[in-house]
C-alpha cells in the first residue's frame, strides 16, 4: 500500500492566511498601542484603542482574505469550466495535447500516450487541470477557510499586546509592548519559516525588521501630537 508522504505545499492556502494574520494581528495592535500610549494617553485609552484596532483589523483581514481567494477561486473555476467544455468538443484534441505535455516533460512518445490514456480514462478533467491548468484539490482556493482562518489568527495575534499593557504598570506600556511584540513576531516569523520549509532565522530577522519600524514610526507620532496637544 503506497505510503501518502506531506508536503509543505498541502499547507500552503490556511498557513499563509494564518501567518500574515497572526503577523498583522501583532503588529498593527502593538505598533497603535505604542502610538498612543506614546501621546501620553491613559491605560484606558490604550485598550480602548487597542480593542478597536482588534475589531476592526479582525474584519478587514478576514472580508480581504475572502474576497482575494474568491476572485482566485472564481478564475479556478472559469478555467476549469472552459476545459470541460473543450473536453466534450473536441476530445481528440484534448487528448493529445496532455499527451503533448507528457512529452515536454521527458516521456516517450509511447509512455505520454499510455499515462495520457489511462488517467484520462479515470478522470479527464482532473488530469487537464493538474497538468494542464495547475488545478488540484489540494491547492484550490477556499475563500472561507482563509477568511476564518485570517480572522482567528489576527485575533489572536492582536490580542498579545493588549495582555501585555494590562500585565504591566502604565509606565512601562511602550518598552514593554515593543520588546515583548518583537519577541513574539520573531517566534512567529521562524515558525512560519520552519514550516513552510524554509530556514527560521531569515524569517524571524525579517518579520522583526518590520516590526521594529512600524513601532518606532508609530511610536514617534504618538510623541510628536502627544507634545503638540
């Protein structure tokens, strides 16, 4: 019995909504709750804001991801349409065109044939769109699973830094909301990295290079309307 081995790609669709809305979720959070703590405003005014910005950044993630992968999935299932159509016209033609690209690929002649043959007897339109379009069930777009997926992990994410700023004295809001964002954003950003295959370190430096000037941008316009006003 063939043994089904994991790749990252089967991941690809939830983990990348899960990732960047994790990311945001931190960074924008931390880096309004700087801003305005840095406008030397109360702890109340912080969470305030903060609580808004989950809100708000929760539903603009989630409304974005969904109408982003349903435009992807509308285009998946337009391309997947016209070759069903194409499949029924001509199907001669279809056939050898796979066989066509089986050859591309390095099969005699002979071999595109018989695999062109055998998966089109199985499933035409599933072999087209694999190695036709591009198009399998383990990649297709799913506009909800990314919304709810964008919607939980910003949440989340969002939620660290308004526990750090009622974990901690008033004082202490800015130095503790940045490091302790920058500690969880680096975390983040390797994980994302190791799972997706890639090195954790690159993942995490970059992730941390972001969110470091998002702080101290946001953090030096707090300061800047907090001397003014």
């Amino acid at each position: 019995m063939p043994v089904k081995e994991p790749h990252q790609t089967q991941r690809i669709g939830w983990l990348r909504a899960a990732v960047l809305g994790a990311n945001d979720g931190v960074l924008s959070t931390a880096s309004l709750v700087v801003g305005v703590a840095s406008a030397n405003a109360g702890r109340q005014a912080v969470m305030i804001a903060g609580v808004a910005g989950l809100m708000a950044g929760a539903m603009s993630m989630a409304a974005g991801e969904y109408v982003s992968v349903s435009s992807q999935s509308d285009a998946e299932a337009a391309e997947l349409a016209r070759e069903r159509r194409e499949l029924a016209a001509d199907p001669e033609g279809e056939h050898r065109e796979l066989v066509g690209i089986y050859v591309k690929r390095g099969l005699d002649q002979s071999l595109a044939e018989q695999v062109a043959t055998q998966l089109s007897e199985r499933d035409a339109l599933a072999a087209h769109a694999r190695d036709e379009l591009g198009i399998s069930d383990e990649l297709r777009a799913r506009p909800m699973q990314a919304a709810l997926t964008s919607l939980a992990a910003f949440a989340v994410g969002a939620a660290f830094p308004l526990i750090v700023v009622q974990a901690t004295p008033e004082s202490w809001t800015t130095p503790a909301v940045g490091v302790t964002s920058l500690v969880f954003l680096g975390l983040l950003g390797g994980t994302a990295a190791k799972a997706g295959g890639a090195p954790a370190v690159p993942g995490a430096v970059r992730v941390m290079f972001w969110g470091t000037l998002a702080m101290v941008v946001t953090a030096g316009v707090g300061r800047l309307f907090g001397t003014i006003v």
